[in-house]
C-alpha cells in the first residue's frame, strides 16, 4: 500500500515536541515523553500523556503514538490491539480516516469484513489509483455476508494508473482475466534465479496477492505454497512485506524447512 499521511504526521509531531510550551505536562514529564517517543517506546509516551486536554501541544505525539503503536501492534498480529491503537488515533484526527488503509488491514485479520470494505472505499476517494486498495476491498467484498469471488470481481475497483510491477497483472488476476504466471512473469521476467534487490521485492508482492488471491479462492495449499515464498524466501521489512509474514503467522505457516 501506498503511505500517504504517516510521513508528514511524524514530522509534525517531532516538531510538536521540540516547541511544546503549555503546563499540560511538567518539564520533567515532556523530557520523558520525548525521550520515549525518539527511543519509540510508545507505551511511555501514551502513558505519559494519558490526562493532557484536547488543546495541548503533545496532543500530536500522543496521537502519532498510538499510530504507531497500532502498527507495531499489527506487526506482532495483535490485531485487536492494533485496531484499538488505530481507532483511537482517527479519534483525535477524525480527517485521516479515509487515509487509514492500515486499520482496512486489521479489519480483513479481525474478520470485520464490512468495516473493511468500508473503510477500503473511503480510501477510494483519496487514493485513487492502488491496485492494492481495490485487491484489499475485493478481500473484504468475498468474505463478508453475502460476498462471493463473482461478485467481488463484478465490483472490482478499476485501477488505470499504477505503474508499480508487478500490480496491473495482479489487477488483472482478481479480474477474472490474468493468470497466476502473468504475474510472476512480471516479477522477475528473468529465470536464472538470480535476482536483483528490486527482484526481490517484486516478488513479495507477487507472491503475497497470489496467496491472497488463493485464499479468497479458498484453496488453501496454493495459498501456504505462495505466503511461505513471500514471507520467507522474498521476504522484505518494509510494510507489506511485514503484511506477509503477518499474514503467515496468522495462518501457522513457517519456513519450509520448520513446518
């Protein structure tokens, strides 16, 4: 998925700190804060600012806290914890809900399905062109009530305009039109075994939507056969990549070797 607020969120909240002037916490406990939220112990940080008003300067660390908590939270597959962590964020910033596709995420793991394909269509309107956004509503659309992989396909977002590899083919998967090789083919069109970082990280994205896709299907060794290779052998530490073994420790599926 793409990051569209988390960036600029982080860089207000450092400065928030640096500039806090109110009483709303003793010099002592804004030294604690600080320290915590730049040593990102977000426990101490909400701790800490537990009591502060609506219309304190810290207000910003606090809520970015509980962003980030939420992810580390999700990261651990606390999915309950990370959705509380999120909620309580859009609470102070009610204005980022239709930016928080990570809280979408939680919802597909918590099996709140409505609520995400919900919260996947108000990403919609401020993210218009994320083949991942439309394939994390299909997600959702299949498993909640009445949902079906038909159905799903009928109300695919259409996505023009993402030009990241390998995600018109992966698009073109959930339609009903592409293939399973498609996708991999564009991921690493090379068959040497040789890849280049980049490689690598095409192919976790591959190789996590055709898990995903296979489990929509409800054919689950194609999914443990393709979450194993995403999670593992391609596996990358940035968001969605971490969404892969997320996804496999959910799903009880270790390395090859292990299982």
């Amino acid at each position: 998925m793409i990051r569209l607020f988390c960036t600029c969120l982080i860089a207000l909240m450092v400065s928030a700190c640096g500039s806090a002037q109110d009483d709303s916490l003793s010099e002592e406990d804004g030294a604690k804060v600080m320290e915590a939220y730049q040593s990102e112990d977000f426990d101490t940080v909400i701790a800490l600012t537990a009591d502060i008003p609506n219309d304190s300067s810290w207000l910003r660390v606090r809520a970015g806290s509980l962003q980030r908590r939420g992810e580390a939270r999700f990261f651990d597959a606390d999915i309950a914890g990370s959705i509380s962590d999120f909620d309580a964020f859009i609470a102070y910033f009610p204005e980022q809900d239709p930016h928080h596709w990570q809280r979408g995420l939680s919802y597909y793991y918590a099996e709140e399905y409505e609520k995400g394909v919900a919260q996947f269509e108000r990403h919609q309107t401020v993210n218009t062109q994320d083949v991942e956004n439309a394939v994390w509503h299909f997600l959702c659309a299949v498993r909640a009530p009445g949902g079906s992989v038909e159905a799903a396909q009928e109300d695919l977002i259409p996505i023009e305009r993402d030009s990241r590899v390998p995600m018109a083919e992966v698009h073109d998967l959930f339609a009903g039109r592409g293939t399973v090789d498609d996708v991999l083919i564009a991921a690493a069109p090379n068959d040497d075994n040789i890849f280049s970082g980049e490689e690598r990280n095409h192919l976790c994205y591959a190789h996590l939507y055709l898990a995903l896709y296979f489990e929509a299907l409800g054919e689950e060794s194609k999914m443990r056969e393709h979450i194993r290779l995403a999670a593992y052998d391609y596996s990358m530490d940035h968001y969605m990549g971490k969404v892969a073994r997320v996804h496999a420790k959910l799903r009880e599926v270790g390395p090859l070797k292990t299982e």
